[in-house]
C-alpha cells in the first residue's frame, strides 16, 4: 500500500512540474519578476529552469530515470531558492504578483518538505517510517501549492 501511495506522489508532483515548468514558456514574466536584480541573464535562468522543471518533471515519471530525474529537482529547488529570498525581500515584486508578504514567507519553508519528497522520490527504498513522513508531508504540501 506505501509504494502505491508513493507512486501517487510521484506522479501527482512529476506533472505539477511539467505544468509549472511549461509556465516558465507561457508565463515568463512571473518568473522574471522575482529573479534577484544581482543575477543577471534572467531571460536564460527562467527559461533554463523552466526546461529543466518539465525534464525532470517527465524523469521522474519513468522508473528507469526516476533517480536522476528526482535528485535533478532536489538541486533544481535548491538554485531557484534566492528568487522565493527575493519576492519575500521586494516589495516590488510582491506589489506585482499581487502576493503578500506573509505569503512570500509562508512560501520559504513549504521548500524544505519538497526537497524531502524529491530526495524520497530518488530513492527505491526507505524505512517504513520514512514512507509514512513523507505521505504526511505530501498532503500540506500539495495543498499548499494548489492554492497558490
């Protein structure tokens, strides 16, 4: 019952980020705007990252490239982590996309469990313990991100 569970969670999460990856191409503005001013080539890391969301977000669907495909996200949520720093630091961008900055905040540690989910993604086995974590975690999260 566990592994079907978690095979739920990886697919629930394998298309979400297709969906926000292909958002990267349809939205691009959204993502530019919270890009922090000290990096430069936005255009190039917005579209990069949105390309590399739908790769891993496709690999992780497929039991062969699941491993690489979820420590792909693992870093991919670490290297876009300083534009959910800026939209919590600008009030510019928050102004913008029409989010508060108690939101901006709350979003920060909504990354921590999805980091645990992909690392949990990559592998074929973990403790029953584990398993049951990340499922507890999942639902928050996923709720989480569905309202956004």
């Amino acid at each position: 019952m566990l592994k079907l569970l978690k095979n739920i969670t990886i697919y629930i999460l394998g298309l979400l980020y297709i969906i926000i990856g292909i958002r990267h191409f349809t939205n691009p503005d959204f993502f530019k705007i919270i890009m922090p001013p000290y990096l430069p080539f936005h255009d190039f890391f917005v579209y990069s990252s949105g390309f590399f969301e739908i790769l891993f977000g496709f690999m992780i669907l497929l039991k062969k490239f699941r491993r690489i495909g979820a420590l792909g996200i693992f870093f991919l949520l670490i290297l876009v982590f300083p534009a959910n720093i800026y939209l919590y630091q600008s009030s510019n961008a928050q102004e913008i996309l029409s989010i508060a900055k108690m939101d901006a905040l709350i979003r920060l540690p909504f990354q921590i469990p999805l980091l645990i989910l992909a690392y949990w993604h990559s592998k074929d086995f973990n403790s029953r313990f584990f398993n049951i974590f990340c499922l507890i975690i999942f639902i928050p999260t996923i709720i989480y991100f569905l309202t956004l």
